[in-house]
C-alpha cells in the first residue's frame, strides 16, 4: 500500500509509537477539534465526592466486538451497586444495534445518548475496545478497561502513550473486577500533552 507524506496526530504524546513504527513518515499536530469537551472539562476535587457508580461501555463501530464487550459483561459477576450504561457508537442507531446485538437488551443494561463527557463525572470504569474515547476518559480521570480481543490483536491506544496506571486489558471476568477496583493516581493527566488545542 501506499503511504501517506505526512500524518497527523491529535496531541504530542502520540507520536513516538507512530515513529518508531514508521520511521520515515513526518508527524505533525493538529487541533484535536473532536476534544473540546475534553480540553475544557473540569476534573476538580468537588468533581471527587460525586458517587462514581458508572460503568461505561462505549461500543465500538465493529459489532463483532461489540457484541463480545456485551456478552462478556453479562457473563462477569458485577457489585449491583454499579450501573452498566451502554452508549453506541455515533454510526448505528441503537434500534439497529439491538436487532444486531440482542443480548443489550438484558435488563441490566440501560443505553443513553448523552455525550461521555458529561457521564465522566460519574463513571467508575469506561470498557471499550481500540477507540480514542480511551485517551478521553484517562483525561477525565476515569479508569480504562480495554476489551481484550479473543481472535486477533488487542488494539491499545493507550498502549505506551498513557502510563498503565490508568488502564488494563480485560480478558477475564477477574481482570474486569480488579479494573473496577482501581483507583486513578492523584496526579491528573496533562491534557495539553495529549490534545492539541490550537
């Protein structure tokens, strides 16, 4: 295949993997526009009494492995404290989603159509698999659960970008519950460093 002059990353920290997996390609920055929320969220100590309740499952546009994410949640033993909120991927309505993917229809799950942004302040976990929502919930300070592909390679957009403090691969239902049991460090991520806002 043929391979672009020059690619373009959403924020600096990005483009070391990309180097050392493409040496001759030249990297530059560029307004990460998608993140405004993100840039301008506020993760303040107040935002630390609100009841972290959440789990998140940010389907990703693949419904294989959507479907996988579904169906291994429904399959790992969860506190019933915690709420599972399903949030679709913005290219499949979520009447098309339930056709495909019958078991969201379980009752432990609800779907919103809020943005995550405004659902961070809440969540205790966001579960996905290869999306960039990862990098927006390890900035909002939510812990990242990445869904650990069972027939090919586990994409990781985390993977040597963002320190694994805040995230894990999920493979077992006890990787799942050792993700929700863990506590971000204090220290914030710096936004700066992985979206570019100008």
């Amino acid at each position: 295949g043929t391979l672009p002059d020059e690619l373009l990353v959403i924020g600096s920290a990005f483009i070391k993997n990309i180097k050392d997996a493409c040496p001759s390609i030249d990297i530059s920055v560029a307004p990460a526009l998608r993140f405004q929320n993100i840039i301008n969220y506020n993760n303040s100590k107040k935002n630390k009494k609100i009841k972290r309740d959440l789990i998140l499952l940010a389907m990703p546009m693949d419904l294989n492995q959507a479907q996988g994410i579904i169906k291994f949640v429904l399959n790992t033993d969860l506190d019933k404290r915690y709420k599972l909120v399903i949030k679709i991927h913005p290219t499949i309505s979520q009447k098309k989603f339930q056709q495909m993917i019958p078991e969201s229809l379980h009752k432990k799950f609800v779907f919103t159509s809020k943005s995550l942004n405004t659902l961070f302040h809440k969540a205790k976990l966001l579960v996905t698999s290869g999306s960039s929502v990862t990098v927006e919930a390890a900035l909002c300070g939510v812990f990242v659960g990445i869904y650990g592909n069972r027939s090919g390679p586990t994409i990781n957009p985390l993977l040597g970008v963002v320190e694994e403090d805040y995230w894990s691969v999920l493979y077992t239902p006890e990787d799942f519950r050792k993700a929700l049991s863990k506590d971000l460090p204090i220290i914030v991520l710096p936004t700066s460093s992985y979206l570019q806002t100008t």
